[in-house]
C-alpha cells in the first residue's frame, strides 16, 4: 500500500537554493504550510494548492532591511512596494536616534524625527500602542523596531542642546523599559544631529543599562562620520562594554573628502573591537547619503543636491551651489533659506564603500526616507544593488556572501527568531530572484522604480509579490525580540 503524499500550501520546485549561512547553493524544492518552510529537498511526492516552478532561479531568505526609518510608512502605506519589491520582507525601524514611539510631541517634531512625518504622524505615546497599531495595517513586510534616544529626549527634556539630568535619565530608562518588555529590539542614538550632539557619553550608557538584561542591543549613528571617526567608535564601543550588550555601528563611512581612503583603518579599529566585544555594522551600497540639510556640511567640498524644502519646493532636485548662484548668495546662505530641507550628500568614495561592504562584519541596511519627494535611490534599490552591482557585475562578492549580509546575519544580531535562514520550521519569508537578471533600476533622477529580476516574494508563507507587481496580500506584523545567539558558527557577532 503506497504512502499518502505530504501536502503543502505552497510548493516551490526546482530551485537554486541559498539557505542564507553563506554556504554554496544546492537544487532542491521547498514546501511552506501554515506560514512556515514544511521541508526542504526533493519533494517531487508532494501535493500543494499552489506549485511555482523555480526553473532553477535563486530561492534565498527573505531579505531583512535593518536600517529602516519606515516607521510610519508601514502604517500609513502598508503595501510597502519600495521594500517588498526588492525582496525585503522585514524592516527594523527606530534607527538613528528617531522613532515614532514612545513619542509625545508639545510642537513640531525636531530635526532629524521630521524625517518620519509631520507632527500628527507621532500617534503613539507608548510603545504599546505603536504595536498595536502595526499589527492593525497588517503591512506587507514584517516590522522589528528599536526605541530612539532623540525621541525619548524629546519627551523628557525642555531642550536638547543640553545633557539630561539623572531624573531625566530615569524618565527615559522607565519608557525604554517599558518598550523593551514589549519586544523591542534595544536602543538607537544619532549623536551626530543637534537633537542628541549635547548628550554626553554618560547620558548614553546610563540610558543603555536595561539593554542587557532584556537581551537587546545598541545601534548608534555615531557622533561623527567624518575626521574624528575612530573617536566616534571609540564612544560606541565603551558604551556597548559598560551596558554589557552589543554594537552595531549604522551605516558605516567615511564620509567627506579629507577622510577618503581611510576605511582600511576604520575597519581595522572595528576588527580590534570585535576581538573584545560584540561590535558589527551596516551600510548601504551607494557613495552618496541623504538626511535633513545639516549647515555644518555646507562647506562647498562637495555637491549637496537638495531633496526637499518646506519654503522652496521648486528647488528639489538642485545643486545648492547652482541655488546660491540664482540667488546669488553663498552656499551656507542659500542652506539656510531652504530650511527646514533634505539633502542628498555626494560625501562618501567608492573605494570605501566596496572596502566596508564586502567586510565580513557587515550587514546591509537601505537607510531609505520613504517621506522624501525625491527620495534617494537606496529607499527602493538597495538589495538588488548587492546582488546585480556587487555581486555579479563587480564580483566584490560572491552571491551566497552577499545574502547571508542581508538575512542569517542581520536575524542573528537583532534576535529575529527563526526568521533570516531557509530552514525546516522557519518562517516562510523567501525571494525568488533570477541572478542574471537581478538590478537596480531606480536611480537619483528617477528613484522610484521596481527593481528587475525579483520574481515572487512570500512573507510569512504568503505570495505578497509577483512578476512585478504586489498581489494585494498582506501578511506582515510586529516582530518582537527573540533569544539572540550570543555568536554564530563562525564565532562572530
């Protein structure tokens, strides 16, 4: 008597299979059932509502967007196109200093947490309510989130160009406490922005104390990316060893043109770190940053194209230097017309960026601003960026070392349980991609493009994309800190 054959809801045969630890690919089939990876291997027996033929393109994990200020974009545009059309089915948000919770607001937000939206996008007074209201959009990626320090600055302090005093601190440890028994991923600061640049280190690792005894971790945009950098790293590693918890060090550069060529030396500070303490880093795979319009940098080194404008509008898309010349003023007084404004910062060399990225160490994060008019290209590009530019193009590296820095890797140091791996009882979170074909194709004068080669995304074992377009199903929901590995198999963080 023959054996009934396994069924499944999803069957997916015939593919190259990345299960996302950075080993080389084997062919196989994968079944998902009930949200989850069924089996792995030769399923040719097995019965499933929907089959998918792989026709030997790449299956990986779904890729996990670590540096994110999607924040509110989940809520307010939960079909989430810019990340799942890159094969991003999880975001983490809260990053550099910003996020929407724990947030009350007695005005305007303060720059940079205007990057995330207006004042009535900050709905959420308690970490509590934020989840809630994530799970209530039912986005099409899941949502992992830290708490910024800026934000709890703001809702604790009169100013911010001052340090907190200890009661302020025990008021913004109370919030974190609070969001960190509701899943929060750990903390994030952005030292380098006049709404934090006041906070001594002090204040920081006091703020950092209940990280490890939940389990979290501390990402910092550090106090400076530019010639003082390997100062800046120094404070992000004293505050990890005194909370006892880990680094990771957001989009790492070397930004303007006088630290050019030192990431030889950034990394090699970053390599003695790791041999002490648990310290890692993501960056993006562009040479050019975006963020609010800082004065500081206005210094005519280098080209700042402006992004957006509150009193100019119609200069999106110009140089500040061909505004100061319409104007004709200097650059530093055409910058502070435009504010409050965005920039897009032509600060960084390629060679730096190709050193960083192809570090063991690091991850991929976008560091996308979905509010942004004209966002930089990274919002919808990132990924592919990886896989078509520096994989295959470039061979920076080699394809199963470019996902494991956009899945195993990313899960693994934000305590993502279960997710980042293609693994028998694992969430169904895969992308299908063709690695012929696989590009960006959004670029600075038109950044809101799909990217190619992304065939079918599922997230939590739902078909959310297809041939180019979203299906219309949403599977996504909150993501609350797991057990965090304290290394992987290769021993590192």
């Amino acid at each position: 008597m023959r054996p009934h054959p396994e069924t499944a809801d999803t069957l997916i045969s015939g593919a190259q299979l990345y299960d996302g630890s950075g080993a080389p690919p084997l062919s196989g089939d994968v079944a998902l059932r009930d949200g989850r990876i069924a089996a792995i291997g030769n399923l040719s027996n097995w019965l499933a509502a929907e089959i998918v033929e792989a026709k030997g393109r790449a299956l990986a994990p779904g890729f996990i967007d670590i540096h994110t200020h999607d924040d509110t974009h989940v809520i307010r545009a939960p079909h989430m196109l810019p990340k799942i059309s890159q094969g991003v089915t999880t975001v983490i948000v809260g990053n550099c200093g910003i996020s929407a919770s724990p947030v009350t607001l007695e005005g305007e937000p303060p720059d940079p947490m205007n990057l995330l939206g207006e004042r009535d996008a900050f709905r959420y007074p308690t970490f509590a309510a934020y989840v809630d209201a994530v799970n209530a959009a039912r986005p099409a990626v899941n949502v992992g989130a830290l708490i910024g320090h800026t934000a709890l600055r703001n809702n604790h302090m009169d100013r911010l160009d001052r340090t907190a005093t200890p009661a302020e601190i025990d008021g913004m440890r109370s919030q974190l406490e609070d969001a960190l028994s509701h899943g929060a991923l750990g903390l994030s600061t952005g030292l380098a922005y006049g709404s934090a640049f006041a906070a001594s280190t002090e204040e920081v690792m006091a703020l950092a104390e209940p990280l490890a005894n939940a389990g979290a971790l501390y990402t910092t945009h550090m106090r400076t990316e530019f010639d003082a950098i390997l100062d800046a790293m120094e404070e992000a590693y004293r505050v990890g060893r005194h909370a006892r918890v880990p680094v990771v060090i957001s989009h790492l550069k070397c930004a303007g043109p006088s630290n050019w060529g030192r990431s030889a030396e950034v990394l090699a500070s970053l390599d003695r770190a790791r041999r002490l303490q648990r310290v890692g880093c993501d960056c993006y795979p562009y040479s050019r940053s975006s963020s609010t319009l800082d004065l500081k940098q206005v210094t005519g080194d280098i080209d700042i194209t402006v992004t957006w404008s509150t009193p100019h509008p119609e200069m999106a898309g110009k140089l500040i230097a061909e505004i100061a010349g319409a104007w004709g003023v200097s650059q530093q007084e055409a910058a502070r017309r435009l504010l409050p404004a965005g920039a897009v910062y032509h600060n960084m060399s390629e060679e730096d960026v190709r050193r960083i990225l192809s570090h063991p160490a690091t991850m991929v994060g976008s560091d996308g601003l979905p509010n942004d008019p004209l966002p930089h290209p990274r919002l919808w590009g990132a990924f592919p960026r990886v896989l078509g530019h520096y994989a295959r193009d470039t061979r920076l590296i080699a394809l199963e070392e470019a996902i494991r820095k956009m899945t195993s890797l990313s899960a693994r140091r934000f305590g993502l349980a279960q997710r980042g791996e293609v693994r028998i009882g694992y969430h169904g979170d895969l992308v299908l991609f063709d690695p012929a074909r696989v590009r960006d194709a959004a670029t600075f004068d038109q950044p809101r493009q799909n990217a190619e080669g992304i065939d079918a995304v599922w997230v939590n074992g739902v078909l959310s994309y297809r041939d180019g377009q979203p299906t219309g199903e949403r599977a996504g929901h909150f993501v609350a800190r797991g057990v965090r590995p304290n290394a992987d198999a290769q021993g590192e963080f």
